[in-house]
C-alpha cells in the first residue's frame, strides 16, 4: 500500500475542514429523504406480511372447497348404497340377512347426516374466510396505494439528489485520502458522538461554532497559526480559525455548484 504523501497542519486542517463541509452536505441530502426509506421498506414489508396471510387464506378455501365436494361425493355414495339395500331388503332370506341389511343402511343414512353436518359447518367457514380474504384485500390495495406515493416521493427525491450525492461521495473520498488515517478515525468518531454531525468547527467570537464556552486567547492564537491540531475541550471537536473556515468555504461551496 502506497504511503500518503506527508502535508502541513495547515493543510490538514483545510482538508479536514473541506471534508466536513462536503459530509455536512450529503447529511443535508439524506435528511431531506427523512424517513421515507424507512417507510417504504416497512410498508413492503406489511405488504408481504400480509400478501403471505392472503395465500394462506386462499389455500384454506380451496382446502374446504375440496373437502364439501368429498362430502357430496361421499352423499351420493351412501345414497347408492341405501338404493342397493332398498332392493336386497325384497330378497332376504332370514331375518339375521334383513337385520344386517338395515343396520347397514342406518349407517349410510348416519353418514349422510353427518356429511350434511360437515358441508353446512364447512360452507360457514367458508363464508368467513371470504368475508377475511375482502377485508385484507381491502387493507393490501390501501397499503399498496399508500406505498406508491411513498415510492414516488422518494424517487422524485433520488433524481433531483442522487447525482449530487454520489459525486459528493467520490469528493470526501478524495478529501479522505489527503489525511492520514489516524486523523480521519478520530474525525469520523466525533461524528459520530455529536448531534448535528460536526466535527470540525471554526472559532467564532472567542467560542467554537455551536459552543457558548470562551475559548482562552492563548489558545486562540494557537488555532490560527494552524501548527497543530487543537481540540476543544468542552465537545472534542476538532477547531479551526474564522479566517481559513471562510477560505475554504468559498473555495467547496464553488466546487459544489460546478458538480
């Protein structure tokens, strides 16, 4: 891995402090998208939830669908089996042949009821589960639709956005490169530990950007002869002096228009 070439403090600080306006920016970008990934990735995933509930519901009816046109098979295999033993009965020989007859056909007949019985309790179900089924188709179309305009609204945000982004991306890419690693590891944790995300902040009437604590004149005098990095003792952020901040941000903020 090639070594980084070796530059001053000054020009850490510039970059250090480029860096951060350009992330500052591309937190711009992402929070004007909000919460709208989020939202569309939850609304998905209700949808599927629910689309899973759909098919599930569906496969019960045809289940039950399968299981009333058995019963009905099986009725009408009982009552040619009642219509034999109508005929056996006229031909019995003993009274132990035509008792045996009946018994049968009393179960046959026991079975048609109980058939009966179980298509009756199967068409409720039925009904039931399509009354169900209408409701969450209901309750998947207003998701749906309310999914659409989410999508939308944030692809009409990602067109207008995500070229500006992504050359932002490739810009504090570069700025990273310029500074070794150790500074960029401590630049990303204060990120990472502050509110609004600034790391790098520029001295403003005696106190850091954001900061009402003073800061004393003696280190204020360090900070703008830029020979070392200074932190500010109160939020770990990394200090430059008004003079550079506005250099720089003149100098990023032309660089960002002409992306």
């Amino acid at each position: 891995m090639a070594k980084k070439k070796e530059i001053s403090v000054e020009e850490k600080l510039r970059a250090l402090f480029d860096l951060q306006i350009i992330d500052s920016r591309i937190d711009e970008i992402r929070n004007v998208r909000g919460e709208l990934p989020l939202e569309v990735e939850d609304l998905e995933s209700e949808i599927q939830g629910m689309t899973v509930k759909l098919e599930k519901l569906n496969s019960d009816l045809a289940e039950f669908d399968t299981s009333i046109k058995e019963f009905k098979n099986g009725i009408e295999e009982a009552k040619e089996l009642i219509t034999k033993y109508a005929d056996k009965l006229n031909n019995v020989r003993n009274n132990r042949e035509y008792n045996s007859i009946v018994k049968e056909e009393e179960f046959q007949k026991l079975e048609i009821e109980l058939a009966e019985k179980k298509i009756k309790e199967l068409k409720v179900k039925t009904e039931l589960k399509k009354e169900t089924i209408e409701t969450l188709n209901a309750q998947i179309a207003d998701k749906q639709k309310h999914l659409d305009a989410k999508k939308s609204e944030l692809d009409e945000i990602m067109k207008e956005t995500e070229k500006e982004e992504t050359l932002l991306m490739e810009q504090s890419g570069k700025f990273e490169a310029k500074i070794e690693e150790r500074l960029i590891e401590a630049y990303k944790r204060i990120r990472s530990n502050v509110k609004n995300g600034l790391a790098v902040v520029a001295v403003e009437r005696g106190a850091s950007g954001g900061s009402f604590f003073t800061i004393p004149p003696q280190v204020q005098m360090e900070i703008a002869s830029r020979q070392k990095i200074i932190t500010d003792e109160y939020s770990g952020r990394i200090l430059v002096d008004a003079e550079l901040a506005k250099e720089e941000k003149t100098k990023i903020t032309k660089m960002i228009k002409a992306l």
